[in-house]
C-alpha cells in the first residue's frame, strides 16, 4: 500500500479548496438548473423530486449517522496506521449491513405502496444513491482533511455531468435521463472514492467486538440525522401526498435557490469540523478561538445575503427557473428568512456541540424540530402549498437554533458575537433602499440584479469598515497579505 506522508493541512488551505469546489457545485446548478427548467415542465422536475425525497430516508438509513461519527472519532486514529484501519473496517461493516437493510425496506415498502408504483422507473433509479453512498466513504477523506483530491475529483464530475445533461436530456420524454443525472452528480465521486480509499487504508469486513462501542453513538446521531432529514425534507414528501406535481416542482425551484445560499455560507463550517473535533480533545483554548472566529465569519456574510435574496426572490427566480416558475418567488422569500437560522443551527451543532461528543443535544434539539415541522405540515400545505411548506421549514429552524444556542451559550460565552451581529445587521439595512432605487432605474432584469448586488456589497463592506468591524478588518488584512505574497512570488 502506497504511503502518505501526513501533514497537518492549513485551514486557510482548505477553505480556499473546499470553497473552490462548493463554486463548482454553485456554478453547475446555475448552469444545468434553468436548462432543465426549460427542457422540463414543473410537473416532471416536481416528479423527479418527489421520487429523490423517498428515497433520500433510505440513504439516510443506509448512513446510520456514520459519516459525523467517522469524522469525528477517525481523526484520533489518523497518526496510527493499524488502529485507524481497524476502525475503519468496522465502521465500514456497519455501513454495509445498514445499506442491505436499507435496500430491503425499500423493496418491501416499494410493493405496497401504490402511490410509490406511480414514480417507479424514477425511483429505481435514483436509488442507485444508495449503495454508492456507502462505497464512497467520504468520511475517510475528509478526516486526513484531503480537500484539493475532493476539489479536483468533483471538478472532473461537474464537467461530465454537465456534458450528459446537454447530450441526454432534450426534451419532456427525457425525465428518465435526467434521473440519472441527478444521481451521478449527487454521489457520482464516490466512484473514484472507492478505488482511492486504499491508498489511506486497508478496508475489510469486520465482525469484532469493537463494533459494539460504536453503535450507540452512532444511533443517537442516526436518530437526530433522522429528525433532521424530517424537518428538512418532509416538506417535499408532504407535498407530494396532499398537492400537486406541479406544486412540487415551483417549491424545488425555490429550495435549490436556497440550498446553494446555505452551501456556500457552509463553507467554513465543513472545513473547520475536524480540527474543531481536533481541538476539543487536545486544547480548549484553541477550539474557543476558532469556534468564535467560525460564528463571526458568518455573521459577516449571512444577514447581507439572506436581505438580498429576501429583496430579489422574484427576479432570482426568474432569471435561474424562467418565467414558469415565478410563483416560486413567495416560497423563496420565506426560505430566504431561513437561511440564517439553518446556519447558525448548523454551526452550533457541528462546530460545538458535536465535538464535544454531545449528541443527544442535537438529538433532542432535531427531534422537537420535526414533531413541530409534522404537526405544522398538515395544516399548512393543504392550505397554502408550497408557500406552507417553506413556512413550516422557518418555524422548525428558528426552533432548532433556540435549542442549539441555550445549549452551546450556558457552558461557552462567545467573545465579541453579540458586537460583531450589530455592526452586521446595520449596515445590511442600507441593501433595501438600494435594491428599491435601482428597481426604478433597470428595467432589464439581468442589470438591475447585477448592479444591485454590486452596488449593494460594495455599500456593505464599506460600513464595515466605517464601523471598524474587528472581524471583516481582520479577514480583509489576510486576504490583502496572501495577495502581495501571490504578487511578490510572480
């Protein structure tokens, strides 16, 4: 087996990776996703979704919570060779064995299920996520931190999806191929993961009794995965019981809008993870630091975003989806509110609290979100459809983060947030008027949403400075640094 020579990975590093290939997955959706909102009606995308939604449970049964766990317990291991391959060969058999059981119920509830039989075809095919979910083991990469193999292996995915997309899905009769574009740009690196995880790592099947010891924390984390996915993706299922395709289809619109705002706020998140989990076991001091650099990083970024798309939901719409979709503008504004709820929710989550091995917080926290986002469900998608649905999402978030922070802020007071929030939440304001004035002056819609935001984070960064926000200074002066050193090398 080849050896690797294992150094510590800047974070800088990896941020500057990992946010190179979260703009390839921003970059690819705005290029595929308003081609296929004009090769496909609402009703076949809103079909397509419905059938991912299903089976997205079963993935997440076939996950059982292991890639959060592998993570966080892999990094202990990752300087000593034979442990960590143990570990990872029992990991894997759990993995495996909970993919066999996933595949199963699947088969069984596929049979009985006549509103399942409907969306057949699509859903045997997008269960190939299933298993190559399993078989990627991206955990394993992510805890030797290897971003810039991760970057260039979704580089050469984005690109051959993309060319599939083009080549096979022409018109309304290509539904069926635009399935398996979904999947293979969904776990398509998986692939190569299978046949480059030996070169970390000799994997086997391994029933050992240390099996037993990852079991229980990687259950609890299954049962908050399983709330979490409820609260977040119920929305879609419900939709497809009690509304229509079409319905489905302008709130899928709407959510991928606000899915690749949340992935690109979640950027330093995910990176920050391991040596977040890293820290937690080895030095405090170090993990509070980077903790509260992590939350005020993003509150330079979330409230500024979350007003603009707030502010241009329907241009937004119009120009990604086309004009078919334009009632998803409504969906979009409420979802817009989301946003920083989610991420912060997600910050406090995967950034303090599971580090700190505190699982059944998150547990407890998911679980309420999902009874409520449920209960909510019932009334308000009948009633309001896929404007309901984007509702029901704000309240469980908004719950879910009061939770998260009561738990994170009684044992960790974060230094400067509270500060840092203000300053942020001020001068995001001035993007309202902005957006307002220029609405009146552009009435081509690609230049007002062009100018605006321009205009709009030139203002914003501006008022920071003005301000002397501590952490945007701080952030502006690393970024200036590493470009004369960029300068001075050419």
């Amino acid at each position: 087996m080849k050896e690797k020579t294992r150094k510590t990975k800047s974070i800088k590093l990896n941020s500057v990776l990992y946010a190179f290939k979260v703009m390839l997955g921003i970059v690819s959706p705005l290029i595929t996703f308003p081609y296929v909102c004009r090769v496909l009606s609402p009703e076949s995308i809103g079909a397509v979704s419905f059938s991912n939604s299903i089976i997205s449970y079963f993935v997440l049964l076939a996950g059982l919570g292991i890639s959060s766990y592998a993570v966080r317990k892999g990094v202990q291991y990752r300087e000593e060779k034979d442990k960590f391959e143990t570990f990872v060969s029992e990991v894997f058999t759990i993995n495996l064995c909970s993919t066999i059981c996933a595949y199963l119920l699947f088969a069984v509830m596929l049979c009985f299920s006549e509103k399942w039989q409907g969306y057949l075809s699509l859903m045997l095919v997008i269960s190939l996520t299933i298993p190559l979910t399993t078989l990627g083991m991206e955990w394993v990469f992510t805890i030797y931190e290897e971003y810039l193999y991760i970057t260039l292996r979704s580089l050469i995915v984005q690109i051959c999806s993309i060319a599939f997309l083009f080549i096979f899905v022409r018109g309304e009769e290509d539904v069926f191929a635009y399935a398996v574009f979904t999947v293979f740009v969904s776990v398509g690196s998986n692939l190569f993961n299978f046949f480059k995880v030996k070169d970390y790592c000799r994997i086997r099947i391994a029933f050992t009794k240390g099996i037993t010891e990852h079991l229980k924390p990687i259950l609890i984390l299954f049962f908050s995965a399983v709330a979490c996915q409820i609260y977040l993706h119920s929305d879609v299922t419900m939709l497809g019981y009690f509304a229509t395709d079409r319905e489905v289809g302008l709130y899928s619109a709407a959510a991928k809008i606000y899915n690749l705002v949340k992935t690109v706020l979640a950027v330093f998140i995910t990176v920050s993870v391991p040596r977040l989990s890293y820290y937690a076991k080895q030095n405090e001091e170090e993990f509070r630091q980077l903790f509260c650099k992590v939350i005020n990083v993003l509150m330079i970024f979330i409230l500024p975003i979350t007003i603009g798309v707030f502010v241009l939901s329907d241009e937004v719409i119009m120009i990604i989806s086309g004009a078919d979709y334009v009632s998803a503008g409504a969906a979009l504004r409420i979802m817009s509110l989301t946003v920083p709820f989610s991420v912060l929710g997600s910050c406090m989550a995967s950034g303090y609290l599971l580090p700190h091995e505190k699982e059944k917080q998150i547990m407890y926290a998911t679980i309420l979100g999902a009874v409520v986002n449920i209960g909510l469900n019932l009334y308000f998608i009948p009633k309001y459809g896929e404007c309901g649905a984007a509702l029901t999402m704000l309240i469980a978030e908004m719950l879910v983060l009061a939770v998260h922070i009561y738990n994170v802020f009684k044992a960790f007071r974060t230094q400067g947030v509270f500060k840092n929030l203000l300053q942020c939440a001020l001068a995001s304001v001035v993007i309202i008027p902005i957006c307002a004035f220029l609405g009146g002056v552009f009435s081509n819609i690609y230049l007002f949403v062009i100018t605006s935001v321009a205009v709009s984070a030139a203002v914003y960064f501006v008022l920071l400075l003005i301000f002397r926000n501590e952490m945007f200074r701080s952030v502006l002066s690393q970024m200036i640094t590493m470009l004369k050193k960029r300068l001075g090398k050419s």
